[in-house]
C-alpha cells in the first residue's frame, strides 16, 4: 500500500475548505445582485433561496458520514469535488429563485461531503492532538471567507466586473485540490481503526452527552452562520462596505484557530465553548447600537466569540465520543447547518417587517441559551474528571 502523505493530505483538505467557506461570501455578495435592487427578490424569497447551501450541506454530511466507514474517505471526497464544480457552474447560469436555489443545492451537497470526509481524515491522522489539527484546519473556514469577501469587493466593487467572474473564481481552488488529491492514499477512519462495530457506533448515538452536544451545535451554528451569511442585509446601514466586516471578523477567527493549541490546552474544550458564547451574546447585542467604526470593535467581540464554535463543538465529539464515529461528527456538522436552513428565511423576514436591530436582538437569545449549557457542561465535565 502506498504510503500516506499527511502533510499533503492535510494541504488538499485546507483548499477543499477554503473552497466551502469562500462560496459563503460569494453567496453572501450574491444577495444584493439577486436582491430588491437586483433581479428583484424579496430578502424573504432570498433566504428562501439560500436555504440549500445548509440543508444539502445537512444531507451530504448526514448521507457521506453514513458511508464514509463503508466507502472511505477517498470516495466521498470526490464526491465533494464534483458536487462542487457542478454547484458552481450552476451559479453561473442562475436567473431566478429556482435556479439560484438548485445551483446553492450542488455547492450546499460539495460542501458538506467535504466536511462529511475530511473532519475524520484529521482525527484519523492526528489522532493524539485532535484539538489542536481540528482547530488548525478549520482555520481555513474563516481564512478562505476572507479570501472570497476580498475576491468579492476586487472584483465586484474595485474592478467593476459582473457578479458571474465572482463565482467563477472558485475554480481556482477547487481544481487545486482535485489535483492534489489525485494518486493519494487515503487511511482508514478512526472507528475502524478502534474496531468499533456499527451496533456500538448507533448506540453511541443515544448517549445524552451526544445528544446534549447536537442541540447545543444547533444554537452555536445558528449563531455564527445566520449572522455572517446575512452580513450585506444586516449591517448595509451601519458600514460603506459590509463585505469588509465580514472579512475582518473571518480574519480575527482564522488568527483564533491557528493559535488553538495552548487555549485548548489551558481551557479544554468545555472551557473554550463557555467563553465563546459569552462574547458570541456580547458582540450580537453591540452590533445592534454601533455605527461607522465601532462596527468593527463590535464585529471584533462577536468574532473572538465564534471563533472556537464549531471546531472545538466538533472536536468535543472527537475527543469525548469517539465510538460514535464519522457518523457522529457528521451528524453534528449537519445539525449545525440545518439550523442554519431554519433561522435565514426567519432573520430575511424580520428584516423585511422590522430592522437588522430587530434580528440581531433576536440572535443573541441564541448564545444566551448557551452560556447556560456550556456552564452546566463545564461542571459536568470537571466532576466526571474527579471520578475518572
């Protein structure tokens, strides 16, 4: 068998996630092309529209999470590429809400099996130090945002050029990590490595930590994603050029995750998700009473605050609930994305009814909810160490 090249591996799987996260800035761009101004779509009609990147990303994650310890990796990534290259040239020809809802459907599926594959391919690969490499890839997430709302102002706003190039520009990635992929042997998962049979692995499923951990993933994605993706809406009062805030706060939680390791080792990571939701609730609720430049020192707060969500909730299940596999940390990844499906039609239509103030008061009940979760997690968690 050939060898496993981790670095490599762990390279293509960062440009697989830059390409996911930079189709959310460019749909998060797309929403003033397509928007009342635009083709003319209702914000309610587009959140409606946008719905798919996180129920197909939901389905992918829960249907290739399935098949991954069946499959293996190796397949299912090349599923995430051709979802993705089919999704983008989609998005190329959209015209409509239904064109635009089934191009998002594609890009929704690529990039949940991307996440589907490559969240156990670390694990399985670093399977000492999840934390730390989990955190460390998923620097990519907020990393290629930043690198698609810049893409999306270069060559929208500075250059002046049709939304179409936008989109196109997400080939860049997606063929390097096709390339890179290509010829690469591939490890098995870590369930498969433990020899955990799939009664142990549905059982596990059942655990009231688990089950714990999938709600609260509901409320943490909701909130990070809900309001990042709606960002033009949201704060197009408040700043010149909203794609910026989103790139700053994308920057901020890039810089968080890739210095992940020693907060991880001082907090752990019930630690790390109780002080996330904290700053998470201050940071909804300054961006509703800001303006001009302290949009950015709210925007600041909010992204200290959803930095360590979703790796470290992913990573929880890594570390603490092994046995219930890639079927366990897709379920969570897809738990995560389908609240997001539910909350952007909700937050579309508060803002078409009421304000952008009104929707990000009604987010910040969400991390309110959470401080309360993740303390009685922390205290779960400190006496389940005394026991051990």
């Amino acid at each position: 068998m050939k060898k496993i090249n981790k670095s490599r591996l762990f390279l293509a799987s960062c440009l697989a996630l830059i390409t996911t996260a930079m189709t959310f800035a460019i749909r998060a761009r797309l929403e003033t092309v397509f928007g009342p101004e635009g083709v003319g779509l209702t914000l309610e009609q587009i959140g409606y529209a946008f719905t798919p990147a996180f129920f197909g990303f939901t389905l992918a994650m829960v249907f290739g999470g399935s098949l991954v310890d069946f499959l293996g990796i190796k397949k299912i990534t090349w599923m995430a590429f051709i979802a993705h290259s089919i999704g983008i040239v989609w998005t190329i020809m959209a015209g409509s809400m239904t064109s635009l809802f089934l191009a998002t459907l594609f890009v929704g599926i690529g990039n949940g099996m991307v996440e589907a594959a490559l969240n156990p391919l670390i694990a399985s690969m670093y399977s000492t130090e999840k934390t730390k490499m989990l955190n460390r890839f998923h620097v990519w997430f907020p990393g290629g945002i930043v690198i698609g709302s810049i893409v999306g102002w270069l060559v929208m706003d500075v250059l002046g050029l049709n939304w179409q190039i936008m989109v196109a520009t997400l080939f860049i990635p997606v063929i390097i990590y096709g390339v890179m992929f290509l010829g690469q042997s591939f490890p098995v998962t870590e369930r498969v490595q433990m020899g955990i049979t799939n009664k142990q692995m549905f059982s596990s499923l059942g655990k009231p930590l688990f089950i714990f951990m999938v709600f609260c993933m509901f409320l943490t994605a909701a909130s990070e994603l809900g309001t990042t993706q709606r960002i033009e809406s949201l704060l197009k009062e408040s700043v010149a050029v909203p794609l910026l805030v989103l790139a700053f706060i994308n920057g901020i939680m890039a810089l968080g995750r890739l210095f992940a390791g020693p907060v991880a080792h001082k907090l752990k990571p019930s630690g790390m998700l109780l002080y996330s939701a904290i700053f998470t609730f201050i940071g909804l609720w300054l961006l509703t009473i800001t303006s001009g430049g302290m949009t950015f020192v709210a925007a600041a707060v909010f992204a200290i605050g959803v930095t360590f969500f979703w790796p470290t909730m992913i990573s929880f299940v890594a570390e603490y609930l092994p046995e219930t596999g890639a079927l366990g940390l897709s379920i969570m990844g897809g738990a995560g994305m389908f609240s997001v499906s539910l909350v952007l039609p909700v937050m579309g239509s508060l803002m078409d009814n009421a304000s952008a103030g009104e929707a990000l008061r009604t987010m910040s009940i969400l991390p309110a909810i959470l401080i309360v979760a993740f303390l009685g997690l922390n205290i779960y968690m400190n006496k389940r160490k005394q026991k051990a």
